[in-house]
C-alpha cells in the first residue's frame, strides 16, 4: 500500500476515535500543493474526494484534466486568493476557504455569474489580529457577513484561520466555534497535519492535512 493512502488511512482512524459525536462530521483535505499526481493518485484510487491546493496555476496545471473525469472531486482553494486569479479559480475550484476582502468578493461574485456556479465560500478571519496576516478582524466580521450573504447573496459556509504558532490552539479554536454558532454558520476549516485533533474537539469541520499525508515537502 502507498504510504499516503497508509497515512491517511491512520488519520481516519484518529479522527473517529476523537470526535464528540458519531453524527460530528469531519472532511479531510488532502493539501496536495507541490506534490505532483504520483503522490495523489493512490488517494484518488481508494475514493478519496476532498484536495486542497495553495496556487491557481498549479492547481490548473495539476487538476484540469483530472476533474473534467471524475465530478465527484471537491478541489479546495486554501492559500491567498489575489483578483487577478478568480476567473481562473472560479472555474476549477468548489471551495475557496480564503475570502478576506470586499474586493476580492466582488470579482468572484462576478466571475460566478459569468458561468452559472455558485462556489462555497469560508470567510478567513485573522484571529490573532497580525499585522501581516490576511483575514477580517473580529469587529469587522458581522458587518462583512451581513453585506455578503443578505446583499451579494453569496455562499458563506463557514468561518476559517490560520492562528499564529504562538497563539493558545483551544483559545482560538472555541473561540471560533462561538463564533460560527453566533452568525448560524455550518462549517469551520481550522486544524493542520499538527493541531487537527485539538480543531476536532472545537466542531472543525474540515480540516487541512498536508504533510502527515503526503511526507514532507523539498
């Protein structure tokens, strides 16, 4: 057996051991960024159907040809979505866990109706307030939330964040659980290959495993 599909097989298993519930449910992102087919395949193979990737361009490169024959492929945009890469991303991705802007909102609202689909949206939150993160402050949130879902009709989903290495996991987590129960949100992307277990135990209903998957990267 490949050792991804063995690693992911032993993540599952972590999982439904730790969760609060048989109903919680949990998608696994496979994060496939800068592992070429030969690593994902085998995941494919065994059914596997959440991947996430961090560049437009190399998700096209790498998923084009891939989607157009299995539908059943959920492709997640994780990493910063610039502007001049949404009518690009629109066509190929199905979430994008990263909407920190009014701007960026606006041009995949736009690129959406060009072409008949309407995405799943995560709004990302800096959660830690750093200066050089991307994300809506917490002060902001409702007011964003508002805007996008009762006047652009968007599809918010959930809530994400990226917290910093320093921060307290279980602080930052609960914290975002209240949050999403607070704007009736279903879903929240939080938790990594080294924190997902502590996101689990928060309600984290997808999380983003790359490296405990696929080995480390060069």
């Amino acid at each position: 057996m490949h050792k991804s599909l063995l690693n992911l097989q032993e993540i599952k298993k972590e999982i439904y051991l730790k969760k609060k519930s048989e109903t919680q449910k949990v998608n696994i992102i496979a994060v496939s960024k800068t592992f070429s087919m030969e690593h994902i395949m085998p995941l494919i193979k065994n059914g596997h159907s959440h991947f996430g990737e961090n560049k437009v361009q190399e998700a096209h490169l790498k998923w084009t040809n891939v989607l157009e024959n299995n539908k059943d492929f959920k492709l997640h945009m994780l990493g910063k979505l610039q502007t001049n890469k949404v009518k690009q991303a629109v066509k190929i991705f199905d979430y994008i866990h990263s909407l920190d802007s009014f701007k960026l909102a606006k041009k995949i609202l736009l690129e959406q109706k060009k072409i008949n689909k309407k995405l799943k949206l995560f709004i990302q939150l800096n959660i830690d307030n750093e200066d050089q993160k991307s994300g809506i402050a917490i002060n902001e949130l409702k007011d964003f939330h508002e805007c996008l879902v009762h006047e652009m009709k968007m599809n918010i989903i959930g809530l994400m964040c990226i917290p910093s290495i320093h921060s307290n996991r279980k602080i930052i987590y609960n914290k975002m659980n209240v949050l999403k129960e607070k704007f009736g949100l279903n879903e929240l992307s939080m938790g990594m290959s080294s924190d997902y277990i502590e996101a689990i135990e928060f309600g984290s209903t997808f999380v983003r495993i790359g490296s405990k998957i696929f080995g480390k990267r060069d």
